[in-house]
C-alpha cells in the first residue's frame, strides 16, 4: 500500500462517519467524553509531542514520557518519531524550500492537510530524531500507532455497550459514544492542530521580525491551548511557555508548571523578560543595523533561563 492511501484511509473514514451524530442521536455524557477525549489528547500533543519530546523545553521521567506519547499516539497523528521528525524540518526550514507545511511555499490547503498525502511525508528522517530513536518504547510506538490510535476507538465503543447495560439512565451507547468521543473528537483535534501550521503562519499579528511567516493567532491558541501563540513559537522554539503577553493565555503552559511542581518534569526552560526584550528591540531594527540573523538566531536560541522546579532532579529519560 502506498504510503499517502496508508494515511488517507482512516483520514477519509472519519471525515466521512461525520454524518453518523444524526443516525446516533446525542447525550449529555457522550458530549462530555467528547471534549474530555478532546482535551486530554489535544495537551498530550502539545506537552509531550511538541513542547517536550520536539524542542526538549523540559524533561520528564522516562515513563511520564511514555505514558504522555502513547495518549498523544491515540490522536491519530502518527507516532512520536514521525510527527517530532516532520516538526523539527519544519523548524529548520520554516517557510522555505524542505519546510513539508508552508502555506507561503506551497499554498494553504497543502499547509492545512494535502501534505499528509504526500509520498515524500510518510518516511521519517532518522537523523531528525537519533535521540527518540534511541528509545525502544518510542519506536514500538511509532510502527503500531494505527493499534494504538485503534484501541482508544475500540476502547470508546466497547465503554458505550457497557454504559448503556449497566446504566441506562446515562442514555449513551456503543455506537454513540464511538461516533462522538473518537470520531468527532479526533477529527476537531486534527483540524485544530492543522490550523497551527496553516492558519498561524498566514492570519494574525507578527510580535517579533522572525525569518518566517508565522503568526500568533488567538482562535488557535484557544483550540491548541497555547500553541497559536507560533510567531512567539519560532522566535523562541525552546521555551516551555509560549504565551509571552499578560493575555496571552497559554494552557499547555499551565500543565508544565505543575508537572515541575510535582516532579513530572526538570530543567524547565522558558524565555526570560530580558530576553524577549532584547528581542522586541533588535528584530525590528533595520536590516543592516542589526546583528547578524546568525548571532540573533544564536541569541534566540539561548534565549531561554533554565529553571529548576525541585531541587533533587530524578531519574530522567
Ligand atoms: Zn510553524
Ligand atoms: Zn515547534
């Protein structure tokens, strides 16, 4: 099978069942799993996928980080070696010829989705992620992410059937549950997430002169919980917090902030005050005034203060 239909099936499959909430019908509790589904998976992409295992803003217990990737698996967004791998290109390559989703390169729609399909897409460079694919129980998770993803839609049908025998009141069953709580769930979560990559690099306000395209969009920050916060993103790709403006709220943030409290996560980086204002300053200054993109990539790259949650660090991956 090739690689774009390997994709495209169950992509296709979801898209299509959407029609099935009117043969189903609704309730209050498939609703809530909904958004439960929703939420839960949608922080496990941003936390553990993108802001800890792509940029390593922060670290968690090898397990933690186990956990937090099989959830993200459930997403149906590929395993953790290939989204981190086509993440980082993207970063290396933002808005320019290798960048796989640049609207600004190859227009909005392929940015948004098309790009999925794209035989050059369904490989993962091994020399992107040397550090995911030195771990057993991230591979494992990368070549079964279909069963992974799977099992949380047999796990919603199979929930429904016993809901609706051992308590009828809730009104919910098999099929319900399955078409609410994973196919619609998943496919809001998708769009939400192709959103950063199309959206946040075409609408909405730049903060800092970065050498892209990318914008800080507040609709996608509150659908991705922080992450349409992407022109503040690529100007400081290591930082935990991408919210960087008094109301500029940043969820995923939040969930950092309290795993370090509770030793889930060390060595938490995040950009300083004085950084990001030498940033401000230095970006909008003229071209031939300004230190060069190097020494300011350089000093975006450092721009960020490691600071230590606890103070006994345990036993990281
Ligand atoms: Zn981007
Ligand atoms: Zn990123």
């Amino acid at each position: 099978m090739r690689g774009g239909q390997h994709v495209g099936i169950p992509f296709a499959a979801i898209h299509l069942a959407m029609p099935m909430v009117f043969v189903v019908g609704w309730s209050a509790t498939a609703a809530a799993v909904a958004v439960g589904l929703y939420a839960v998976r949608a922080l496990a992409i941003t936390v553990v996928y993108h802001r800890g295992l792509a940029h390593r803003s922060f670290r968690m217990p090898r397990a933690v980080q186990a956990v937090g990737a099989t959830v993200a698996t459930t997403a149906g967004q590929r395993g953790p070696l290939w989204w981190v791998g086509h993440h980082r290109i993207h970063h290396r390559r933002t808005d320019k010829d290798g960048d796989p989703h640049s609207p600004v390169v190859a227009g909005f729609w392929r940015a948004h989705l098309l790009w999925l399909f794209d035989e050059r897409n369904q490989e993962t460079d091994p020399t992107a992620v040397p550090d995911l694919a030195a771990l057993p129980e991230m591979r494992l998770l990368d070549r079964w992410h279909h069963a992974v993803t799977a099992g949380l839609a047999a796990a919603t049908f199979l929930t429904g059937v016993a809901l609706a025998r051992f308590d009828p009141a809730l009104e919910v069953n098999g099929p319900q549950l399955f078409v609410w709580a994973f196919c619609l769930s998943t496919l809001a979560l998708w769009h939400s997430t192709f959103a950063v990559n199309s959206f946040a690099h075409r609408f909405g306000p730049r903060r800092f002169a970065t050498d892209d395209e990318s914008r800080n969009l507040w609709w996608v920050a509150v659908l991705t919980f922080g992450e349409g916060w992407h022109n503040n993103h690529h100007r400081f790709p290591r930082s935990a917090r991408q919210g960087l403006g008094r109301f500029e709220l940043d969820p995923s943030w939040w969930v950092i902030w309290v795993m370090g409290r509770v030793g889930l996560a060390d060595g938490i980086r995040v950009a300083s005050s004085v950084r990001i204002a030498t940033a401000l300053t230095e970006d909008r200054k003229p071209p031939g005034q300004r230190r060069s993109r190097c020494s300011a990539s350089t000093a975006a790259a450092s721009a960020v203060a490691s600071v230590p949650l606890h103070p006994a660090p345990r036993r990281l991956a």
